[in-house]
C-alpha cells in the first residue's frame, strides 16, 4: 500500500498534475469570472516557471552538486548500483532496454573495469506484471559491458530507495563487504546516500547521470544576452526536471517523516 501511495499520491503536486486540478477548478468557477481568471493565472505561472530552463537548472543542481564523483578512485570491497535504469525487453524489443538513467551502468562498469572494486551488487525488484526484475535487467545489460556473471551479486526484491538500502545489507554481510561504491543519478543521490548511511553502511558516494554540467553553463555565458532570453522560454525537457526535482524533494520529506534519513 505504502508503494502504491507514495508513487500515485505525489502527482497531485506535481506541475502537470496540480495544473489540471486548477484546471478542473476553473471549469466549475464559471459563474464567478473573477475567481476563474485568477486560478487559471496561477495554473499558468506555475506551469511556465516550472518548465523554465534557468529555473529547472537552478532546482537541479541544488540535488545534483551536494555529490560529486570521487577522484581519485577508491579501492573498495563492493559497488552497489541502483535500479531505474533499465525497460523491459518486450516485442519487438529483444534486448533489455536501457532508460535515461543507462549513465548508472556505464558508469558502474567503468568503475569495475577500473579496479574500484571486484564485486556489484545489483539492486532492484519485479514491478507487477514484470516477469524480470529490475536488478536482472541490469545484470544483462552490464554482461554487454563486459561484466562477468561472477562479479555480480543480485538483490532482486526491493521496490523503492528505502528497500534498497535494508535487502542489500545482508547480502553485503553475508559476503564479507564492508566497503561500497554507491553508483545512482546525480539527482538521486542525497536521499540515497541518507539512506544507506542511515542503516550503517560504509559508503562512498559515487554519483552519474548529471543533469547539470558546467560546460553548459559556461556556453550559455559566453553565448550572451540571446542564450538568457531563450531560457526564459519554456519547454518540455525543463518541465520534466523540475518535476524529477520536486519528487526527490517530496521522497526527502516523505522518508524524513518516516525516520528512514
């Protein structure tokens, strides 16, 4: 219940969800003009900042920068890799597919092809009415990276962050791996890193999948007054940020409460 709460309830704040409630509220405030055009006025603002580029970039490094990859590398006993990163492999797809968090695995097998450490542990579980769970979908796409089935261990029964962090504990134990490389997105990796500390566990934080990248920024410097106007306009991309922003936040609020942090 919790999991199909925590994931559902939270679009009602979202930027598109809470703009068409305001939406559906204007439609019954016809009778009253004035109270329509100011609740359509706020589903508008917050529809336009909320996919502005200034400001989703600005939200985003706020999450993003609290972390940054280690350098030099450690020499640890595990890297741990977070799911999300893969789809299911469905027709006319014959491969697993990989999402736009793939960086947690390319990332992870570089690490291990680097000598950060021998062993990953692949955690992530079966959504209903997936036959494969998410930590054996990882497990196939890191074999094309050329990841060997012995340097894998696989935690395959969790359903969220929190779960994550408690199943993978015992394997860790169990095997004798005190020292871990956390590999998740950049955005996820505050609540992530809370968690895995918050249950004992020795870890590094190694984050990827970074939104926000520097050069960017210094290309929009140099690119003058032009770059700042366009980034007052809206679009599509800057909308999901903000919301994968917001989520992060509501999943701090929401773990906070429950002592999970």
């Amino acid at each position: 219940m919790f999991f199909f709460l925590s994931k559902t309830l939270p679009l009602f704040i979202y930027p598109v969800g809470l703009v068409c409630i305001l939406l559906i509220v204007a439609i019954f405030l016809w009778r009253w003009r004035g109270w329509q055009t100011a609740v359509l006025l706020t589903a508008f603002f917050l529809l336009f900042v909320a996919a502005n580029p200034l400001v989703s970039l600005w939200l985003v490094r706020s999450l993003e920068w609290d972390y940054l990859p280690p350098d030099p590398l450690p020499q640890v006993d595990v890297i741990v890799v977070l799911g999300g990163s893969t789809t299911i492999a469905g027709y006319p797809q014959t491969t697993v597919g990989l999402n736009d968090a793939a960086d947690r695995l390319w990332y992870a097998a570089w690490l291990y092809h680097e000598g950060a450490a021998d062993r990953l542990l692949l955690t992530g579980g079966k959504l209903p009415g997936n036959a494969v769970s998410e930590a054996e979908r990882m497990a196939e796409a890191l074999r094309l990276m050329g990841v060997p089935d012995e340097a894998m261990l696989l935690e395959s029964a969790s359903m969220n962050t929190y779960e994550n962090a408690i199943l993978s504990k015992p394997i860790l134990q169990a095997h004798n791996l005190d020292t871990v490389l956390l590999v998740t997105s950049a955005i996820h990796m505050p609540r992530s890193a809370a968690i895995f500390k918050k249950q004992g566990m020795d870890i590094i934080p190694a984050p990827t999948d970074y939104q926000f990248v520097q050069p960017d920024w210094d290309e929009g410097e140099s690119a003058g007054w032009f770059y700042w106007l366009l980034g007052l306009l809206p679009d599509a991309k800057s909308l999901e940020l903000t919301t994968s922003v917001m989520k992060e936040y509501v999943g701090i609020l929401i773990y906070g409460l429950r002592g999970w942090l």
